[in-house]
C-alpha cells in the first residue's frame, strides 16, 4: 500500500477485499506507471528496486512481504501492466476465512462478572465511554466518572463496588495507584486494576509495588475479562 501511493502520481490507489471460494484476497490497485514483465520476479529479490523507481530504499519491503506471506500460507500474488494504457500494478494476499469468535458476547463469557458493581475512573471520555461499553456488555453496574474527587462522592454516599478500574495518568498530576490508596485508606480497600497507555518500566513498578495489576491500553476484552475474574477469585479466597 506504502508502495502504491509512492508511485502513483495519476489516478488512484483503492484496497479492497474479494471473495475467493472459501478464502478473502486482499488487493491493492494502483494506477501507478506499472512494473514490466521483465522486472517482476527481480523487485521480489533481496536488495533489488525495480527500474527508474523513485526516492531511497533498500529494496528490502517486498522480499520480506513475500517471504512471511510464504511463512503464513497467504500467497502474495503480482499483476501489473507497463508502456500501456492503461498502466497499473495490483498486488494481492489470499488469507483463508474463518468462522468469526462469539467469545465477547455469549453469556458464557460473561458468567462471574454479571451484576457486579464496578467503578472506573479515566479522563479521557472517549477511553471511559469505551470500557463502559465492554463492562455492560457483560452485564455489569458501571459507575464512570473523570477524576478521583468524583470517585470519592459516590464512595461517599454508600456506593460500594466490587472492583475498582483506574487509568494511571489523572488530571493536574494525580494517579491511577495514589487514588486508589486514598480512596482505601477512607472506604476500605477493594481488588484494583491500573490501566494504563504508558508502558514505561516505572508504572509497572509503581503499580507492582503497591500490589496492583496492570494491563495495557488499549485494553483488549479478553485480558481484561481474565484479570477481573483472577481480582475477583483472590478477593474470595
């Protein structure tokens, strides 16, 4: 794709995925001054650069392509026309299809978390609307709010939950593991797990010192639902 836009001055560049019998080609096309026959087994060589091609490189993208695509079963496939009108190059990947995964929304997948009260504090919105999402489809109680003084009001007030989800960077300095000592400190400690899009060595020992877990974001639905059932196992044992 990198390749296409690069060499096509006119015209355009379109991906695409076909139906292929029971497999999916992904192509790219481009209208971009082709690669004549002569050169079309040689750009797939180590530190070879097809004819006249433009700016810097190696010649390394395509003979590395074609040799994971080789390692994947996933044929990289070439069809290109030069000196004609029109000119143009497609290159195509053939991947076998595969029945899609239930495992995120079956209610068997969610068995141990339905019910369950859950808070989570993060101040970006569009990453705590995310989570939100993903603990409701699950069928848990989610209580989302932006910052560590909004967390202690509904403390406050008699909201108990299960578990506790805090980003590590909060507004004006705060963290994810300095609220939660505070907010253990006053209403008790509750099994947490640090989020976190910094994966600096320092959270991790910041998280790791304090007896936290910690999972990366974006955070993936699975990782997520595994360390919430082993909080949730080592809090009743």
């Amino acid at each position: 794709l990198a390749n296409a836009v690069r060499y096509t001055q006119h015209g355009g560049v379109l991906l695409g995925v076909r139906r292929v019998g029971g497999a999916l080609r992904i192509e790219v096309h481009d209208t971009g001054p082709g690669i004549a026959e002569s050169q079309q087994v040689a750009i797939f060589e180590e530190f070879r650069r097809g004819e006249g091609a433009a700016g810097q490189g190696l010649g390394l993208g395509l003979a590395i392509a074609d040799r994971i695509a080789r390692l994947l079963d996933a044929p990289l496939q070439l069809r290109s026309r030069a000196n004609t009108h029109p000119n143009g190059t497609v290159f195509s990947l053939t991947l076998a299809s595969i029945v899609p995964s239930q495992l995120d929304t079956t209610p068997a997948a969610s068995a141990g978390l339905e019910g369950l009260r859950v808070l989570i504090v993060d101040n970006d919105s569009n990453a705590l609307a995310a989570l939100r999402a993903v603990l409701e489809n699950w069928h848990c109680s989610v209580d989302a709010v932006v910052n560590g003084d909004d967390a202690q009001a509904l403390l406050a007030v008699g909201t108990d939950h299960a578990l506790w989800l805090f980003d590590y960077h909060l507004d004006d300095g705060d963290t994810g593991v300095a609220l939660q000592a505070r907010l253990a400190e006053r209403f008790g400690a509750h099994p947490t797990l640090i989020l976190s899009a910094d994966d600096s060595g320092e959270v991790r020992r910041v998280a790791l010192d304090h007896g936290l877990g910690l999972l990366p974001k974006p955070v993936k639905a699975l990782a997520l639902k595994s360390m919430l059932r082993r909080l949730l196992t080592a809090r009743t044992a």
